[in-house]
C-alpha cells in the first residue's frame, strides 16, 4: 500500500482548502459553519493502485477530489465513476489504456452527484451505463446538479466547460451481477445513504469495495445530506453484514477498511440517539438542536492522521448531520 501512503501529504495539503470559503449556492439553509467540499480537480491526477489481479484503484494526487477505479476481466473493463468533466474523465481512460487494450464495456455511477456522472459523454458510444434505477431518475435535474457542483468549487464555472448529461444505459434496483470474462463484477444497493441510489461496486476475488459517498475516506463521519439518518443507518449495517471486505476505496479521501463500517454505525447510532433526546425535551428548533450537540471528541480523526487538520469541515458536517437527523426524526412523529 505504498502508492496510499504516499498521498498522505497531498491530502494534509488539501485539506487546506475549505478555509478559503465557498460560494454556499446549492448548500443554502446549512447551518452555519458547514463548509462544502472543494470540487474543483485543478491539476490533479489518478495514481494507479493495484488492489489484485485485474482489480485497480484509482485513487487522486488531491484528495478529497474523487477517486475512481476499473476491473479488467478477459472481455473487457469495467470503470468505477466517470468523475466531473472531460479532463477527468480521459485521464480514467488513459490509465486504463496504461494496462489494457480491451475495450470499456461498462461505467457504473455510483451515485447522481455530478463530480461521478458529469464524465459520462466522454466515454466511447459503445460503453454501457449502469447506475441505480433512482440515480438515473435524479440525474435528470442536471442544471440543479451544477449549482450543487459548482457550490464546491468558489462559484468558478470553467472546470465544467463542455459537460453535457448522458443518462444511464442499464438501471437495476438492490443487486446486479456482470461478468467481464473470468471475472465477475458485484454491484448492491443496500439502501438510501447519502444518495437514493448508492451502489458498491464489489469485486470478490480482491474482496474491494468502491463505495462512491455513501463511504468516504478514512477518519472521517458519514455525510449526511438528506434526511435520512436511519436508513443511512440500516444500510451500513447491511452492507457489513453482506460484504466481506479488506480494502474500502471511498469515492473522496483514503482508501480504508472495513472498520470504517463499524465507525459509521456507532456514529449514526450515537446521533440518532443524542437528537432524539433533545427532541423528548420538547424541543422542535433543529438549529437550536445543533448548537446543543457539537462533535464529540471521540469521532475526531486520530492524531497524526492528515485528516486531523480537516477538523474544521468534520465539525461543520457534523453541524449538517444534526440538522438532517432532526428532519428525518421529525418525519418519524408526524
């Protein structure tokens, strides 16, 4: 695990960037101090990573700029992700090309987010889409998904230059199974996490999972988006229940593993918990509710870890988590 160890450093850097404030657009009614995540892959690049035979990371020289990946089997490759625009999406196929010739059969979008879908019509004609049958719903809101993009990268348009929408081929709903010769690809959906339709793309041989967002990197908490805090719940559950898994590639920040599930649903668990408390007090003002329920120490990332110095953002997803769990509770007593 060399080549993810040496990421630590750029990753530190990174970190570094949501202090210079962004343009709050698509993030509008987040409770103050939530920072959206920097978008924009200016200069960044994909270090290959090999995680077994035939089975590649992808994995950003910026993190938490996305990652990616692809699975080789004997009749052709399949890509994890298209990233957000043209450069990107090229530079995937590029470090394909750097091992194989076979041709691109499949791009799964792990989710709607446009920095994983904006890359899709940059890929060859012939290459089959698959995204969950809700993903392919979302996507159509494409000009609302750019705001959403764009709220992450200081309002700066440029790196979307050419983007167009190119909706999935094949949709599927809990479980799809595709076999790229000698090889098989697992796809699952275990529920509404961070998106309605979150896939982990799953290879068993190399017992990797790609998780898009519905797992991000290392020493991070869930991010919490919608209310949905139970099913994000129930849905990490299942997937630990399901899946046996060595090496987690989050579609942002470090590679990790399976214990990052374990991290989750104590997490989610505690939350749940904490803002239902509040809410028995009587108390029905959710941004009130934050302010009363800052981040536990205890899920600080460690010291020493490069994400430590992204504690300001952890805070202020901590601060979007509280507000969303209270609207998913809410919708429980109404």
């Amino acid at each position: 695990m060399s080549t993810i160890r040496s990421l630590s450093l750029a990753f530190a850097t990174s970190l570094l960037l949501p202090s210079i404030g962004f343009s709050q657009g698509a993030f509008d009614g987040a409770p103050e101090g939530f920072i959206p995540p920097p978008l924009h892959p200016e200069n960044s690049d994909l270090i290959t990573q090999e995680l077994g035979e035939g089975v590649y990371a992808l994995l950003s020289s910026q993190p938490p700029i996305d990652n990616s990946g692809f699975i080789v089997g004997e009749n052709g490759v399949l890509v994890i992700d298209a990233h957000v625009n043209g450069r990107m999406a090229n530079l995937i196929q590029t470090r394909v090309r750097e091992v194989t010739d076979l041709p691109i059969l499949y791009l799964v979008n792990t989710n709607h987010h446009g920095d994983h879908t904006f890359g899709n019509a940059f890929f060859p004609d012939e290459t089959q889409i698959i995204a969950h049958s809700e993903t392919a719903r979302i996507m159509v809101d494409f000009e609302e998904e750019k705001e959403l993009i764009l709220a992450g990268a200081g309002g700066r348009t440029d790196f979307l230059d050419g983007v167009e929408l190119r909706l999935p081929d094949i949709t599927f709903e809990d479980r799809m199974t595709i076999d790229l010769g000698g090889r098989i690809v697992e796809l699952h959906h275990f529920g509404h996490a961070n998106t309605a339709g979150d896939v982990v793309v799953y290879s068993r041989d190399a017992r990797a999972a790609w998780t898009g967002n519905f797992i991000v990197g290392a020493e991070f908490i869930p991010p919490v988006f919608e209310p949905v805090t139970r099913s994000h719940l129930a849905a990490t559950t299942a997937m630990a229940q399901t899946l046996d898994v060595d090496i987690i590639i989050p579609g942002h920040g470090r590679p990790t593993d399976a214990t990052m599930l374990t991290r989750y649903a104590a997490y989610l668990t505690d939350l749940i918990s904490k803002v239902r408390a509040e809410m028995a007090k009587g108390d029905t003002d959710g941004l009130r509710i934050v302010r009363q329920l800052p981040l536990d120490p205890r899920w600080y990332p460690a010291e020493g870890t490069p994400e430590r110095g992204f504690l300001p953002f952890i805070e202020g997803l901590h601060r979007m988590n509280v507000l969303r769990t209270f609207q998913d509770l809410s919708l429980e007593n109404s």
